[in-house]
C-alpha cells in the first residue's frame, strides 16, 4: 500500500456520547429483562430497529435503499459519482439470548462514521455507504450470514426464500410480512471495498491489554445435521441387551466428536448446541435422535480431516449401539483471508488514534467472510468483557467503542485515498 495515500491532517472523529446514546436506545428493541436483546431476524423487533435506522438514514440526508433479501444500504454521494461506494456494516439482529453489541454495534458505528463526515464537510471521493444485512445470526432462519451469502453468490435467493422457522414460517414470507422485500435484486449492488467493526466475542485482546484487532481472515467453518434412528420401546420391559436407543448412541457420538475435535489441537472447535429427542417420554427408550454439530479451524485441510475421521467414528458409534446414522453438511464456509492492503489500514488507523493494535483471526463467521470474496475487506475488532458473546451479560467498555468507531472512521478515508486513485 502506498503510505502516501493515506489523508493526513484531517482531523475527524467520531460523537462518542451519540454513540453510546444510539447503543442504548435501539437496545430497547427486543430488551429483556436480564439486559440482552432478542431481536430475531423478520420479527416485529427486528422490523423496529429497521424503521429506526430508517429515521437515522432520512435525517443524515443519506438514500435508504432495501434490496430483495432486506438489506438496507444508505448511502452519502462522494465528490466522484463514477466510483463504486466504500461499504461498511453489519447487522441487527441478535440470538434469542443476545446481547447490546454483537452486529448492532458495527451498524450504529458506521453510521456514527457517516455523521462525522457530514458534520465536517469532509467529502471523499468515494461514495460512503452504510449496510445492514438479514439474518446474520442464523438463529430463526439457518444458516447463518444468509443474506450477504445471497449477496456474493454462495446461496440463491431461492434457497434463502424458501428456508423454514421452527413453525414453518418461510423466509420470504418473514420478508413479506414486515415489509422488507425491496426492488433491487440482491446482490447487484456495487461495492468497492468492505470493512466490518465487531466486539471479538473471544478473550484475546481483553486478556492482552489491546484496544484494536486488525482481523486478517475468518476461520473455516461447517454446520451438520445429524439424525441417529433406533426404536421405540418400553423403558421397564426392554432389557439393555435387547435396546436400539438412539439417545444413548447421541451421547457416545458426542463424546467421541470432543476426543476428536482435542486430538488436532486447540485451534479446533466443536460443538452440538441442538439435540432434538422423540417421542421425549420418561418411560419410553428414545427412537430418534437430531441434532446438530459445529466445525472450526483456521485451515480447511484440517477441518476436512476432522470431518472425515468424525464421519467415520459417529458411524462406528452408532452401529455399535445398533442404531443407523445420517450426517448430512448443510453449511460450508471456507476459511477467508482478508485483503492485506486493507488490513493495513485498520492498523495505521489504530497507530494514527493512539490505540494498541495486534493482528487477530476471527474465531466467528461474519457477513465479511462472504465479502471477502466479491471484494477488498477488512475487520476491526474491540475487546469484550471475558470474552463473552452471545450471551445477554454481553459488554464492551464505552472507551473502547469510541475508539473502535474512530478506527472505522479513519480507514474508510484510507480506504478512499487508496483505491482508483486519480
């Protein structure tokens, strides 16, 4: 990168009382009583939050456009309307157990971004755009990053329509219902450059002292349904020679995926964080088994393996309980390594505002994964108190969200002074 683009002397930053203002109130969108949010993607609090950012839009002067997978772009013009727009964003809805800053604090920083600029008369060159994405977590309608995943191509709008709730409930009709759907095909979109502000979710920078992570690639990441089938029998008369008890071969399987997961090392993760049973009588040995499992590591090769060896062991299990098992990936998300010129300049941003700064993988998928993809992206990522996230105790210091947002600010305008220079 050619350190000569970098604008000095502008003196911006960010109104960190209105930040933390526009934290705590949207807040109010699906609070609960423990001080976390559920805001599920397409529901009432969710289409809240929405108008809301709306509001924010029409009265910064920015253009609000929503396309057909609901996300909302709002978009200050730059002093060269030929030039594709510097993006940056996140999204707004939470886990049903969600906390104030996951994804929701990355929107109202960039639109804190887009308000300095205003407020000075600072124009770049660039278009500036601020985006929320639908349905970043997942946690209503799977998988997770769906719409910036229809944006880059990895999902057809088809496949993302036409995906269920719990209650059978499709996405396009959430869509509908709250009147989301735009006219502007997904995906169509230009985009010059991405960058996305996020807490860590993880204990590093806390547990280091660093203010700032300059977040180089998003691990590998697969989700799995597993469904273990036996048979149904009476829990006093069928002797344990005799069982088929799929609940019991769950739990063998869940056992064997840890040993797995720990035997290629600590950058491994796996987890089962749903377990459906049936029928789910006291009295009645379990017939059927769902559930899902969680893949992660930094290098694809060996989440490939790791998948491969606990295909074959759950396999083992399972017939060994007599019981049949079906494992079937319905998320695939390659490791991303983010473009290095941009993750420069989140750190010089960082060294330009004083704050401490450390290179960082992201351990969480994010909508920048996708991205990554389709154009040059970065993430800033700020501690979170004991590394906790998703999760209603959720925090980040006020400090440390100021100087998060300041950070965005400033390599956004790297970001202008680098790209299709004049």
């Amino acid at each position: 990168m050619n350190q000569d683009m970098i604008p000095t002397g502008v003196n911006l930053g960010i109104d960190g009382p209105s930040l933390l203002a526009d934290i705590a109130e949207t807040a109010a969108f699906g609070g609960t009583a423990k001080g976390g949010i559920c805001r599920l993607t397409l529901g009432a609090e969710d289409r809240q939050v929405r108008d809301w950012l709306g509001t924010q839009a029409a009265a910064l002067g920015g253009v609000l456009t929503v396309d057909s997978m609901g996300n909302q772009f709002i978009h200050l013009s730059g002093s060269d309307p030929a030039l594709p727009p510097l993006v940056m964003g996140s999204h707004l809805d939470t886990q049903p157990t969600g906390g104030k800053y996951d994804g929701i604090y990355g929107v109202l920083a960039g639109l804190s971004a887009l308000r300095a600029l205003q407020r000075s008369g600072y124009r770049m060159r660039h278009p500036v755009e601020l985006v929320n994405w639908t349905n970043e977590e997942g946690s209503r309608f799977a998988p997770a990053m769906m719409s910036s995943g229809v944006f880059t191509g990895a999902f057809t709008q088809a496949q993302a329509y036409g995906t269920q709730d719990a209650r059978g409930t499709t996405f396009g009709q959430a869509l509908e219902e709250i009147g989301y759907r735009g006219a502007e095909p997904c995906g169509q979109h230009p985009v010059r450059a991405y960058f996305e502000l996020h807490i860590e979710q993880g204990p590093i920078l806390e547990k280091e002292g660093i203010t700032i992570g300059a977040v180089t690639g998003v691990q590998a990441i697969r989700w799995f349904d597993l469904r273990l089938s036996g048979q149904e029998a009476h829990a006093g008369t069928t002797p344990r020679a005799m069982r088929r008890d799929a609940l019991l071969a769950a739990a063998h399987v869940m056992i064997m995926i840890d040993e797995i997961a720990q035997s290629y090392g600590a950058d491994t993760r796996a987890t089962v964080g749903v377990i459906q049973v049936q029928p789910g009588s006291t009295n009645v040995v379990p017939g059927e088994v769902e559930m899902s499992l969680d893949l992660r590591h930094p290098d694809d090769d060996v989440l490939a393996a790791v998948e491969e060896r606990i295909r074959m062991e759950a396999t083992r299990q399972a017939e060994q309980q007599g019981v049949t098992l079906s494992m079937k990936r319905i998320w695939d998300s390659p490791a991303v390594h983010f473009d290095p010129d941009c993750v420069e300049m989140v750190r010089r941003a960082a060294s330009l505002m004083g704050q401490s700064c450390r290179d960082i993988v992201s351990g969480a998928g994010h909508d920048a994964a996708y991205m990554g993809h389709i154009c040059p992206t970065a993430m800033i990522f700020i501690p979170c108190r004991d590394g906790l996230s998703h999760n209603e105790a959720e925090h980040a210091e006020a400090g440390d969200i100021v100087a998060g947002a300041n950070v965005l600010l400033h390599a956004i305008m790297a970001a202008d002074a680098h790209f299709d220079p004049a």
